[in-house]
C-alpha cells in the first residue's frame, strides 16, 4: 500500500464554494448564510413579549388605598410588587432590590426616586436606573374593567 503526498489527496475534493453547510443556498464570500428573511423568521420564533394581569378596579379605588401610605407591597400574579403613588401618578416596580436582593417593602419614595432601606440606593420610578443598577418596572394600563400591570417576558415559538 503506498502513501499518498497530501497533493494527491486533494486533488479530487471540490471547492469550498460548492459546499451547502447548514443551508440550500450556496456559501461564498460574497454571499451570507442568513438572510432578512431569516432574521424576520427567527425574530417571530423568540421574542419578548407582555402579559397583562388584572390588579385593580379603578385609579381612584388604589389611590384611595395608598393615600396614607404612598408605597404598598401587593402581590399580582406571582410576582411581590410596590405600588407606588407620587405626584399623583402611579408606578409598579419590583420589590426586590437589585443590589443584593433585599425586599423594598420599608423603602421611601424621594425626588421621584424609591430608596431603599438597606444601603439607601435609589432608583428612578421611570425608568427604574439609578446607583449603576437598574430595579424593574412595569407598566400599568387602564381598560374599562380596570387596571393591568404589564410583565415581559420571553416567548419561544410565539407562545
């Protein structure tokens, strides 16, 4: 049996260019693999989507609640939350502090700014960033039967 020169080896194996890996179409330089098509297809398989869950009969009814204390921890779904009324509006945000995961149910709300009771960090009610961390938010809508707190979360399959 005699040994082939790596030459000789090669000299019958086609271009790379004539390879279809992973794809019908073929693959070059000048070519991508993945298209916009595919991009928009693989964009409606796994997306972040919301989940609207009723908390709350009206605006007036939770701001009567919450006229003696402006912050109030509420359970919606399965989710421990702060209700929280300032300038007359109000907010939802996790009752989880970011930084090292103490409950912000004893916080303080200050300047637009909740604060928590542990290392006095404080997070915009907005947008939730403040101390370089960010505290989750949610966004509330009103319908005709009531209010919604609104939570992300991440779809496979368009779940």
């Amino acid at each position: 049996m005699s040994k082939k020169s790596s030459a000789e080896r090669t000299k019958n194996v086609p271009p790379a260019t004539t390879y279809k890996p992973y794809s019908s179409r073929s693959y070059n330089d000048n070519e991508n693999l993945v298209t916009s098509d595919d991009n928009d297809y693989i964009s409606s398989m796994f997306s972040m989507k919301i989940k609207w869950v009723w908390f709350a009969s009206s605006k007036i009814d939770l701001k009567e609640q919450l006229k003696t204390q402006s912050i109030k921890p509420k359970k919606i779904g399965s989710r421990l939350v702060l209700m929280v009324h300032h300038d007359d509006e109000l907010f939802l945000v996790k009752d989880k502090c970011p930084h090292q995961g103490a409950s912000l149910t004893n916080a303080t709300c200050e300047d637009g700014m909740i604060v928590c009771p542990w290392h006095r960090y404080g997070f915009d009610l907005k947008t939730g960033r403040g101390a370089g961390l960010c505290l989750d938010t949610y966004p509330i809508e009103e319908r005709d039967d009531g209010l919604y707190a609104g939570f992300e979360y991440f779809s496979w399959f368009g779940e």
